[in-house]
C-alpha cells in the first residue's frame, strides 16, 4: 500500500498563493505487520535517493544511496544480520 504525502517546497515563499508542491510516495514495507505503528515505510526522492522511515516517527527519513540500499537488502535476503534478531 503507498501513499503521497505533499509538501511545500522549500523555495517556495511564505505566502499562501505562490507555493510549489512535491509529492513524496511512501510504500510501506511487506514485512511490517499490520499494525499502523510497525511500519517501515520506503520512498525515493526526486534527486535519486532511497528515503527511509518508521512510521510512527514520520518526521525523521533517512537517506541513502541507491547502492547502499540494494548492498543492505542483498545482505538482509543473505541473512548476513540474522544473529542481531536473536539478541
């Protein structure tokens, strides 16, 4: 499931007519659970990076490049971090 959130740009002026909108598409992860508050939720950004959040701190995104993403999720799939999950 994805979702746009707008947002005004930040080169827009103060003023309430002449703002320039982006829209950002978060697609919540397949392996969240149902639950709105245990979400990881994946975006891309109009200068090519991979946007990361948690959805009950929707204001805090991480991003990376688009290597680094494809590198950690290769290494996920791996189970290269299957011993953190059993601490």
């Amino acid at each position: 499931m994805s979702r746009l959130i707008w947002k005004k740009s930040s080169f827009s002026g103060g003023g309430n007519g002449n703002c320039v909108e982006t829209a950002v598409e978060w697609t919540k992860s397949s392996y969240s659970t149902s639950g709105d508050n245990e979400c990881v939720e994946v975006a891309g950004s109009p200068r090519g990076l991979v946007r990361l959040r948690e959805s009950d701190q929707p204001e805090t995104v991480l991003s990376v490049a688009p290597g680094i993403w494809s590198a950690f999720t290769r290494a996920v799939k791996a189970g290269e971090y299957d011993h953190a999950c059993r601490l």
